[in-house]
C-alpha cells in the first residue's frame, strides 16, 4: 500500500524536477548540511554542559532554555530539507537499508525526549541546584551523542547503496 | 604510479573518514555558530560572545583539526581529481578566508563590547563564510559527475 504513494510522490513535478536536476538537488543537500551543522552545535553544547565538559561556570538550566528555540529552529530546517530529498527519490529511499536504520534512529530520538524531557531537560533548575549534575542527566547527554552520531553516520551510508538510478552521491 | 596509496586499498575507508569529517565540521560550524547567533543576540543570551566563545573555541578547534586532518586524507585517495575540480578550489579558498576570519577580525570583535551593528555584520559573515564551505564540499561531486 505504501509503495504506491511513494511512487505517486516522487513523481510529482517539483519532486521528478528535483531528481533530475543535480544542482538543485545539490543544493537542497548542501542546506540540509548546514543546517545539520547548526544544529549539531546546539546538541552538542546542551549535552557537554550537561556532562560539564563546557560553559562550567553558567546553570545548566540558562543553556537549556536558551537553547530550544533555535534547536527546534535548526531541526525543522534540517528535517524539512532531508523530507524534500526523500520525495525526490521517495521509493529508493524507502528500500534503502540505511535510510530505515535513520528512521529508527529518529524514533529513539522521539523516545529519548519521552524519557529524558520530564525528568532532565525540564528540570534543569533541579540539576543545577544539585551538588553533583545526577546520573540520569549525563546518561541522557551520552544517549543523545550517541543516537546523534549514529544518525549521521546512517545519514552518509545512504548515499552508498546502489539505487535503481545508480549511486545517490559520493 | 610511484606507490599506491593503502586508502585505496579498502572500499571503506572513503565513508568511514567521511563521517569523520562531517561530525568534524559539524562541531566546528555549530560551536562557531553558538558565538555568531549570541552575536545576532540569538540563543545563549546569558553569557557574552567572550565567554561563549571562551567555553567553545577548544571544541570548535578539536573539530576543526578533525575535519582538516579527515580532509587531507580524503584529497589523498584521489588528489588530481580535486586539484582539477573548481568546487574544490572554491571551498579551499573559502576554508582559509573562514579561518583567517575566524581568528583575526571575528576574535577581536568578539573579546571586544562592539556595536550591535559590528556584532550582527561580524556573525554574518562569519556563518556565511562557514557554510560556503559546506556548499563547496556538496558541489565537488555534482562537478565530478560532469555537471561542471
């Protein structure tokens, strides 16, 4: 059922367009990259000052607030870039092994903030009131590294597997 | 051919030191754009650009120094291809004018209380030289397959 929509999809005009125009695609690519980078940055700073590995000095609760917007910012961009890039190819995407392991990946994303949000990231006021920074806070920041690192790592190997329509990128 | 590169020798090597030298240059963008969005008066508004970029500049070299190092090694595996590819060149030109930027006149006007005006125009030229380089990168493979 799913593979029909996924064909439909990708050959509407602006996705069939954007498959057939490398530079456009590239492009597209390249914003989903920086924005990747944006992003990365704000993840990462977030999980260092939770493993007090950066902004020592400054609450864990100022850089976790400070941060959600622009990281939610960031995300958006990225996620909405990576989704035109799919539809581009929606049905090689779908059967590509690494693209599946990049969802997964995004699902733990989902459940780590299930977890984590009501008992580190929205209480981040607690942890700094803490005389040491709580386990679960830096079992949180490992986990997000962690997750994140796969999902870049997932995100490259894509562009490895042969397609119907030959390699993605190198 | 004077001696072949052991790189090459393996189909994994190109991906796995590609992964490397994009989570190097994801670290390095991403903690210099910490200090650019506090510049824009965005993000970590409770420390200054000083102390931002006092508590990021060792991470944004490890990255840097990773994705460099990554880099190298990558242009090994086929060096006359990037030589011969004006993508290349391009992101080359736009690396050094990045880091050059980044520790000179971006390192200056952030120790410093400039203007807001200073502030914003220093942040985005820094985030655009940064993110040219991505767009470079991107582009010496759509060169490669012959678009160029």
């Amino acid at each position: 059922m799913i593979l029909p929509v996924l064909q439909w999809v990708q050959n509407v005009g602006v996705f069939s367009d954007l498959r057939s125009s490398a530079y456009v695609y590239s492009v597209i690519l390249a914003l989903h990259l920086s924005a990747i980078s944006l992003f990365a940055g704000m993840i990462l700073v977030t999980d260092l000052r939770l493993l007090g590995w950066t902004l020592n000095r400054y609450p864990i609760a100022g850089v976790v607030d400070r941060l959600r917007v622009l990281k939610r910012i960031g995300f958006i961009l990225a996620a909405s870039c990576g989704f035109l890039l799919f539809c581009s190819k929606a049905e090689e995407y779908f059967y590509n092994p690494f693209f599946r392991m990049k969802l997964i990946l995004f699902a733990l994303v989902a459940l780590h903030a299930l977890v984590f949000r009501g008992s580190v990231y929205n209480r981040a006021l607690e942890l700094d009131l803490a005389p040491r920074v709580p386990t679960r806070a830096k079992v949180a920041a490992w986990l997000s590294l962690a997750i994140w690192i796969g999902i870049l790592i997932a995100g490259r190997a894509i562009g490895y597997v042969p397609g119907r329509s030959g390699m993605h990128y190198l | 051919m004077l001696a072949a590169n052991p790189l090459n020798s393996s189909s994994l090597v190109f991906p796995i030191l590609e992964c490397f030298h994009i989570a190097g240059f994801a670290v390095a963008i991403g903690t210099v754009a910490i200090v650019d969005f506090r510049l824009l008066d965005l993000g970590l508004r409770d420390q200054t650009p000083a102390q931002l970029s006092g508590g990021t500049s060792l991470w944004m070299l490890g990255g840097l120094i990773v994705a460099v190092f990554s880099g190298l090694l990558l242009f090994s595996t086929d060096p006359d291809m990037y030589y011969l590819n004006w993508s290349f060149l391009i992101k080359m030109v736009c690396l050094v004018l990045a880091v050059v930027f980044n520790y000179t006149i971006h390192a200056k006007v952030v120790a410093s209380s400039a203007s807001p005006g200073a502030y914003r125009l220093v942040a985005w030229i820094s985030l655009a030289l940064w993110i040219s380089i991505i767009f470079g990168g991107i582009f010496i493979a759509s060169v490669r397959s012959g678009l160029g």
